[in-house]
C-alpha cells in the first residue's frame, strides 16, 4: 500500500503585492495574477485544456480532455457555467490557490471512468476545505485531468471564494486575507484513498 497515495501540490497568487515590491516583481506579479485569473491570453484554463496529452489509452476518460473537458466535486462544468467563473475570477479580489493532485501508481489505474475521477476530487476537496477553514459552498473549483503519464494520473486545480464573505473596514465585506493554509489540511488532502467502488444491490 502507497505511504502517499496523492501528490497534493498547492500554491496560491495574491491579489496585489506587499509594499516595496520592486519593478521586476511587480511585473512578473501582474503576468502570474492574468493567467490565474483567466484574463491573460494565456491562462490557467486554456493550459489545463490544451497541454499535450497521452491519448487512446483510457477511453472512458477521454471526454474529460475535450474542449470544455473541465470539472469540480459536483461533475461536468458546463460551458454557461465556465463562462460565470470565468466572471467571478476576473472580478475576484482575493487569493487564487492552484496546483496539482498526483496518484500514486496504485491508485491511478482505479480512475477509469470519469465518475469516480469526480468522486475523488470531491472525497479530496470536501475534506480539504473544512480542515482548511473554507466555506465550500463560496468556492469556485475547476479541475482537468491531464493523461500524459498514465501510471501517475495528475489532476490540475484551481480554487478561489466566489464572493467576499468576510468583515472589513466600515462594514463592508472583504476576500480572505491569509494565502497560507494550514500543513494539516494540506496532509488530510494527501491521504485521501480512492473510495471503493459501491456494492450493487
């Protein structure tokens, strides 16, 4: 049995900079928020789309990689849907988290389908973001998975809060300050096993 059975890889981009951030890193700041953001030409959602990947080998999972191949804990994001999130994201004044989730050898054979691929982003990041203190009903998650390396399937993700939720200055409400998150949520989300398939009845 796997001692990690998922590589979960993640990073966040602020919205702005702390003060005293030089030209050089404002610059490289601006281009890394456009394509978490979805605004740049090039972007997270069009490399999650378009990377080059390993096809013919796991048909039932082909249709995950098509043109709107993209998907969170609650199935298919169709494309009326990406089109909100798009939205959201380009208007989004908080964090941007993003990253990747790797299977182990063991496990990567067992997502054969694109059912159970949605089960365990959602067995994944249901219990991600309680241990992390988010509100996963104010979170936007798109997540694509990328074949290219079939004995290690790798699923790239991005999240951020749909709206802001949390008290500011003058009572207005503001986007979740810290970008950090907690190393045991992130070891919850790492020990997350394939669900075992359901006993038919």
């Amino acid at each position: 049995m796997a001692v990690n059975p998922i590589i979960f890889d993640l990073k966040y981009t602020p919205y702005s900079l702390k003060r005293g951030a030089s030209v050089d890193e404002k610059r490289a700041h601006r281009e890394e928020r456009a394509f978490y953001d979805m605004t740049g030409g090039k972007n997270i959602l069009g490399y999650m789309m378009t990377e080059d990947k390993q096809r013919g080998t796991f048909t039932n999972l082909e249709y995950l990689q098509k043109s709107m191949g993209v998907f969170n804990q609650n199935g298919m994001i169709s494309p009326e849907e990406l089109e909100q999130i798009k939205e959201r994201a380009a208007k989004n004044k908080g964090n941007i988290w993003h990253g990747f989730l790797s299977l182990c050898e063991e496990d990567s054979p067992k997502i054969d389908t694109p059912e159970k691929c949605i089960r365990l982003v959602k067995q994944t990041f249901s219990s991600f973001f309680k241990e992390g203190k988010f509100n996963e009903k104010n979170m936007d998650l798109v997540c694509a998975l990328h074949l290219d390396r079939p004995h290690h399937l790798h699923i790239h993700f991005t999240f951020f809060e749909k709206e802001p939720r949390f008290p500011g200055k003058n009572n207005t409400k503001v986007y979740r300050a810290k970008g950090k998150v907690d190393k045991k949520a992130i070891h919850f989300a790492a020990l997350s096993r394939f669900p075992p398939p359901r006993k038919m009845l």
